[in-house]
C-alpha cells in the first residue's frame, strides 16, 4: 500500500501479494507433483475462496491516513 503511496492496505493490496507471500509455505504431495499442480494454483484456489469486501471501510481508512 505504501509503494502506492497509501497508509492503508486494500483487499488488491492483499491480493497482489499473496502468491509471493505463500508460494513457498506450500509443500506439494507427489500427487500434486504427478498431476503438475502448482503452488500459485493452490493459492489461486484459495484466494477465490476467500470473499473480499465490497469497499474499504471509511472510517478505517481516514483513521490509517491521519496516522
């Protein structure tokens, strides 16, 4: 969020960043592996998995930018 130039982190934010973040927290089973399932897959999976919410909540956000 500060790299683009917020004080306050949005669902995008989150989002972009994820794959980075937990790609290398996954340990595929050889199944996987056999079946040429990537981390980013699984993590692809998971991040339509989890809802976002519809807008940033003002008062979070005007709070983060005063500090």
């Amino acid at each position: 969020a500060m790299l683009r130039g917020r004080a306050y982190v949005l669902p995008e934010d989150v989002a972009d960043l994820a794959p980075d973040v937990l790609r290398h927290r996954i340990v595929l089973s050889y199944e996987a592996l056999a079946e040429d399932v990537t981390a980013d897959a699984i993590v692809e999976r998971v991040m339509q998995c989890v809802p976002r919410p519809a807008r940033p909540l003002e008062a979070h956000r005007d709070g983060a930018a005063r500090a």
